[in-house]
C-alpha cells in the first residue's frame, strides 16, 4: 500500500470513528458534520472529500458489516457448510465488529439494518439446511421462517451476551432439528431438511 493509500484510509477510518463516537453516544440529537470535523481534528472541506453528508458516513459502516457477513458465507462451503469450521470465523468476525454490531443488529438503533443483516443470515442458513417442501403453502413457509429466525436470533445472542459458547448454540440447534425439528415438518408440512449433521 502506498503512501496516499494509507493516510486517506488513515483519515477515512478517522471520520468513521469520530461519527460513531457521537452516534453511539448522542441519543437526543443528530450527529452534525461540524460535530465530526471537532472529534476527529478535521477540517469541513476534509470532510467533504471523502463523504458527501453524515448518511454517507453511516451507509459505509453499514455496508461493511454486510460485506463482511457476506464474504464470510461466500468463502465457506455452501454446498455442505462445515459449521464446525464455520462457527469460529463468524465468531471472530463478530467478535472484531460487535462494537458496530451490537448497537446496530442487537439493539436495534437502526432497525432496518437490523432486519436486513438478521435476514441475509437467515437466507443463508434456509439454503444450508436444504430445504424441500412438497406442497409449498403460505403456513409452511412462515413456520420455516419463524424456525430459521429464532435460531438466528440464538446465535447472535450467544454472541452478543457471552453467556453460553457459540459452539454450545450450534450444539443446540443441531439437537433441536435432528430431535423435533426435522421429524414434525416432515409430518406436519412435507418438509425435508436435507442437512443432517451441523456438529460433529
């Protein structure tokens, strides 16, 4: 990386980091371009280099967390997920990023962005799973998707909350479909989940 390359990401990451500083902090009032600028030891027209507004600001965190989420499923194996090499990448990438993730995904300070990460996740895991229904209907797919999201909504929490290990998590859901799960959408809905194994 070349000199201009380092200090204009030097002087991205600090805008970014001054806009949450006060994002996170400043729950009565918006976040201004001046408030910016004083944390971050920038000049307005500095500013205006890199973004064109404080949603902009805000979109780039945003989006780096989707890419982040993204890059990690896609260079994994989605044809057979191993979770048990899986697991430990999405818990570091957490872990590295909770200090955006939690404000915006668990507490919902920004609750579209909350549904959209939570979503893709969920999309994610209903194609793992391998999922076949033989006479699709508008109950089954609300049961698969009210199923799928509460086991996202497991994972992040194990993540968020440090309670229970996120390898304690993947151990539950796999004993909750290959208990219950997977024999009553078989028989109640016609519905096959084609993974059989997410632990080892």
């Amino acid at each position: 990386m070349g000199v201009y390359e380092a200090a204009r990401n030097r002087t991205l990451m600090a805008i970014q980091e001054s806009f949450w500083e006060l994002y996170i902090s400043q729950e009565k009032r918006r976040v201004t371009i001046g408030d910016i600028c004083t944390n971050a030891g920038i000049t307005r027209s500095t500013f205006y280099y890199y973004y064109k507004d404080v949603d902009e600001v805000l979109d780039s965190i945003k989006q780096k967390q989707i890419d982040l989420i993204h890059e990690l499923f896609e260079t994994s194996n989605n044809e057979n997920r191993d979770f048990q090499s899986f697991i430990p990448r999405f818990q570091k990438m957490f872990l590295e990023n909770e200090r955006y993730l939690i404000p915006l995904v668990m507490e919902y300070k920004d609750p579209d962005f909350s549904m959209r990460y939570r979503s893709y996740i969920e999309n994610r895991m209903l194609n793992d799973l391998q999922i076949t229904v033989e006479e699709p209907s508008t109950q089954t797919a609300e049961t698969l998707s009210i199923i799928i999201s509460g086991l996202v909504h497991m994972f992040l929490n194990c993540l968020a909350s440090n309670i229970i290990t996120l390898e304690d998590a993947n151990n539950m859901s796999n004993g909750m479909i290959n208990t219950g799960l997977r024999w009553i959408l078989k028989e109640k809905y016609g519905t096959t989940i084609g993974f059989k194994k997410m632990v080892n």
